[in-house]
C-alpha cells in the first residue's frame, strides 16, 4: 500500500527522484520509471525531503541498486545516516512513535551532499526551502521556472482540505507552522504533495489563506 508520493524530476536529461517511500518500493519505483521511458540505472540523484520511513524507506537499497546520490539538509543528515536517532514526535503520538519506530526503523544510508536554506541544486532547477517542524530538517523543493512546489510533509492535502503537517506527527508543531510563512512569498501555480492530491490551480491563494489562517491559530 502507498503511504507517501514520490516523484522524478527530469531536468535536461538529469534525473532526480524526491523521496523514495517505504521501504520495498524499488520495484515499484521501476515500474514507474519504466512507463516513463527511463531506466534506473540513469537516476543521478536522490533528495529526500526528510528522514521518516514513508519517505526513505527505500533510501539505502536504491542507492546501492543505482550509485544514486544522496541529497538531504544538513539538520536532517544525521538521522538518515543514523549517526542521531529519529527525533521522537513531542505531541500525542510520542508513545507510539518510541514503541513503533525500531520497527519501521530504515536502513542507514550514507549522504554525499548536504544542503541549506536556499541552496539552488545544480542539475535540477530545484531551490531549498527549510521548514523546519515536522523534523528538524525537512524541506520543500521549489522549481521557479515551473512555478512548482515540492511539498514535503510542511503541507498535506488530504480529505479534500489542505493544511499543515499532522500535529502528533511533528517534532514541533508550532515551528512547523511558523515555517509556513517562507511559503506566501513564492511564486507557485503547481503543488505536489507527499500525502494528497496535486494542485494545479490557485495555490498562491491556498498558501497564503492558510498561513494567515495558521497565524491566527498560533
């Protein structure tokens, strides 16, 4: 079963795959490359958005299948090398993040570049953006001349509302909403989702009605 998207970012026959799911989703990733008309053994680059399962669960195995590299901030690097433990969710859910995360534990994985806020990664058109909250390093990627925003776990779309990151799953709550306001100030048309359906119209209006919304909240 699917839990989180990931997706291939073709930029002047580079190849650069956003996150990779759970773990065992190599074939899967195949197959999707396959109807697209490449072949893995073209993937240059992987960037994970940040370090929980959904997302790098396949990380470790793809990039021995593939000599892939590795992308990830520099706050977020530690947790998927596992020099750091995963950082335990600090609201509701912590109980069941420190009973059920060894095992959904991924597999270590080296990285090979470390990035930062704003940071502009060559080969791929794609700009950093740090939001911090759902994990110390999680990130959008955004794609200016797309007008495109890779959003990570900082925003979701689920039962036909967007909003921010699910509360009992963030490692600061409050810090993950106040990294939203890095969002009003872009230009986007297209929002790709982690968790949720695509929007491609009116987003510029959806994140800043949200974040207005999330300010008020707190």
């Amino acid at each position: 079963m699917k839990i989180a998207n990931f997706f291939l970012v073709v930029n002047h026959g580079e190849l650069t795959l956003i996150d990779v799911g759970s773990k065992d989703e190599i074939e899967n990733i195949r197959r999707k490359f396959d109807e697209a008309g490449h072949s893995l053994d073209q993937l240059k680059r992987i960037i994970p958005t940040h370090c929980h399962p959904d997302h790098i669960g396949s990380l470790a195995a793809l990039k021995q299948a593939t000599g892939a590299q590795v992308l990830a901030h520099e706050a977020e690097a530690p947790f998927i090398t596992q020099e750091a433990r995963l950082p335990r969710a600090r609201g509701a859910a912590w109980l069941l993040h420190a009973l059920t995360e060894p095992l959904f534990r991924p597999e270590p994985c080296p990285v090979d570049q470390t990035l930062k806020h704003g940071d502009t990664i060559e080969g791929t058109g794609l700009t950093v953006i740090h939001m911090p909250g759902h994990s110390p390093g999680s990130i959008c990627l955004y794609h200016r001349e797309a007008r495109a925003l890779f959003t990570g776990d900082a925003l979701i779309n689920m039962f036909g509302k967007m909003g921010g990151p699910f509360p009992p799953f963030c490692w600061e709550t409050q810090r993950a909403r106040r990294s939203l306001s890095r969002l009003k100030e872009l230009d986007v048309e297209t929002l790709y989702f982690s968790h949720g359906e695509t929007i491609r119209e009116g987003a510029n209006e959806k994140i800043r009605s949200l974040v207005e919304f999330m300010n008020k909240e707190g």
